[in-house]
C-alpha cells in the first residue's frame, strides 16, 4: 500500500510544477468564505496548519460510555468540503485535496457546485483508506509534504498530543493546510490543533427551512492568538442544495436548546451524508 501511495502522489507532483517559495507568497490567511467568522478570526485561517472538526454525537440522552462503544457519531462533511473549495478557489500551485480514512469520504455528488458545472473538486481529490491510526498518520504525513497537495482531509479520530503535534508542524513548514474530523467526546484530549470546532444539529422545530436546507451551529472552541467576545464564537451555517455549498445565515447569541442534535425525517438522508 505505501509504495502504491508514494508513486501516486509522486505522479501528480510530475503533473503540477510548483515551489515551496511560491505557495507561501500567496498571503499568510486563508478566508473561510464566511464573513463574521473571518472577522473573529482576524482574518481568516493561517496558511498551513492543523485544524480539528469535532463531529456530531447521536441523539441526546445516550452517555459517553455507550458513544464510545456504539461509535454513533458523524462527521460534519458539509464543513470539510467547504474548507476544501475554500483552498482550491485560491488558486495555489497544489490543488489537490486528499481525503484520508473512510469516515470523512464525503458524497461524491455533493462535491460539485452551481448544479454539477463545477467539478474541480470531485476531479480534484484522491481518496486514501489506510486500515489503522497508524497508517492514516503516515498518510498524513506524506500527502502534506507533497507540492502537489494543497489540503488535506483525514480522519483524526484516536490520535493523541504526539500525532497531531507532527501533523501541524508538517502542515506550517510545508504551507498546507489539514482538516481532521474527530468524535465529539475527543475535545477533553490535548491537542497541537491551531483551531478547534464543534458542528451541532438545529433543532427541526426551530428552523423552517430544515426541510430544504439542512442547518448545523458551528462554534469556535479555541484559536491560538485569537480572543473573541462572548457569543461571537457560534454560527449558524445552512446547506444549499442547489449550489452545494454551506453558507452562513446569522450569528448565534444563545446556543443553549438551538444546537441540540436532532433533525427531521425530510432533512435526514442529506444531513447523515454532510454531517
């Protein structure tokens, strides 16, 4: 499997010439595309580094013993792949995005926008499904040091402060940028991640449109040199189906019962494959 990896990216690397010094010319932050979050966050995401998405836990009233023997959690694609157009809009030399480890393989399907007339990022994209934690932080590993790669989506889950210190030196010195996706009940474990999120459900009640869009509370759980007022770390975001894209809606001053995890049966097929 490794030596298979290798020359896979080392073919596309032939296909796309591009330096080190170039890709770090392009700015130090990288936008999110959501305006109140760039705000907060000074900017936008510094270029290169490690960032953590931690999923959504099942429906309330299961404790943490049973989610951790169930497994029932999901990841919030819908944020991964909008963090991954975020990098391939930019036009950086690398344009690749690699997705590592089957639990953040998202739809194909909704890596396309403006109705499937824009597929860069479907053909963009290379999926790896390493078979334990250790293989998938080799992957990672490797697939960052490569000028052909621009970011890197992996699943995160079970790695300790030593994985993900590696990950988010690699990521700074090479100037990528890396996504992990992680279970909720992993936000108590230490962490290199320059920024930490936390993906929730809207409550199907309070949100009239779940049935067209489905929404999620994204918040802020921490960003190295980065302070914020209080209730100006959460946000709404919503899906649009038609474009394939996760927008910001409103801000959210009260987050208590608005993020609790439950959906509708009309929103639940396409929030199970973007969340």
């Amino acid at each position: 499997m490794h030596s298979a990896l290798v020359e896979k990216i080392r073919a596309i690397e032939r296909k796309h010439v591009c330096c080190d010094d170039a890709r770090k010319q392009l700015g130090q932050v990288l936008s999110t595309g959501w305006a109140d979050v760039d705000t907060a966050l000074g900017g936008g995401l510094p270029r290169g580094g490690l960032h953590e998405w931690f999923g959504i836990a099942p429906a309330l009233g299961s404790d943490q013993v049973e989610l951790r023997n169930q497994k029932q959690w999901r990841p919030p694609v819908g944020a991964l792949i909008h963090c991954a157009w975020c990098v391939l809009d930019t036009g950086e030399p690398g344009r690749w995005a690699v997705w590592i480890g089957r639990r953040c393989f998202p739809y194909p399907a909704a890596l396309l926008r403006r109705g499937g007339a824009d597929r860069l990022l479907l053909e963009r994209s290379l999926f790896l499904a390493p078979r334990n934690p250790t293989d998938r932080l080799w992957a990672i590993d490797l697939a960052l040091r490569s000028l052909a790669v621009g970011v890197v989506v992996a699943d995160g889950s079970g790695f300790d402060m030593t994985a993900t210190r590696r990950i988010q030196l690699v990521a700074k010195n090479e100037a990528s940028q890396a996504f992990l996706v992680r279970p909720p009940w992993e936000q108590v474990e230490l962490s290199a991640a320059y920024s930490r999120w936390l993906v929730r459900n809207v409550v199907a009640d309070d949100d009239k449109a779940g049935a067209t869009n489905p929404a999620w509370i994204v918040e802020l759980l921490r960003c190295k040199g980065v302070h914020w007022k209080p209730a100006t770390n959460i946000w709404r975001m919503e899906w649009n189906r038609a474009d394939c894209t996760l927008r910001q809606s409103t801000s959210v001053a009260d987050p208590a019962g608005a993020a609790q995890t439950s959906s509708s049966s009309t929103s639940k097929p396409l929030s199970r494959l973007l969340a």
